[in-house]
C-alpha cells in the first residue's frame, strides 16, 4: 500500500492537537483573515498569540 499524506497528517493532529471551534457574524472571519494576513500570520496564530497575550498560557513552545 502506497503511503497517504492526507491520511497521515489526519492521523498525527488527532493523536496530538485538540479542536476548538469557534463561530463568529457574517463578515467577520474575512475581517480576521486580513488581520492575521496583515501580521504575517495565520488566523490560527493570530488567534493563539492573542489568547497567550490575554491569559498568560503558553499554548505553543517556541
């Protein structure tokens, strides 16, 4: 059997990330892509960076 990327990388963030969903207005996910496009950043940084700065967790070792 070949190897399958796609299977795999599923596969390796189920054994190692937990998911949070969040929901936001009509509108705004495209404000907060340009914000963290902005910044250099993936909206999945950005909203990182900002729950670190605002609670004090290290959820990322740099």
């Amino acid at each position: 059997m070949a190897f399958d990327e796609t299977r795999y990388k599923a596969e390796f963030n189920k054994d190692n990330y937990d998911d949070i969903i969040i929901r936001v207005p009509k509108g705004k996910k495209a404000e907060i892509k340009a914000l963290a496009s902005s910044h250099g950043k993936s909206v999945n940084a950005l909203i990182i960076e900002c729950i670190e700065q605002q609670t004090g967790l290290t959820i990322i070792n740099k």
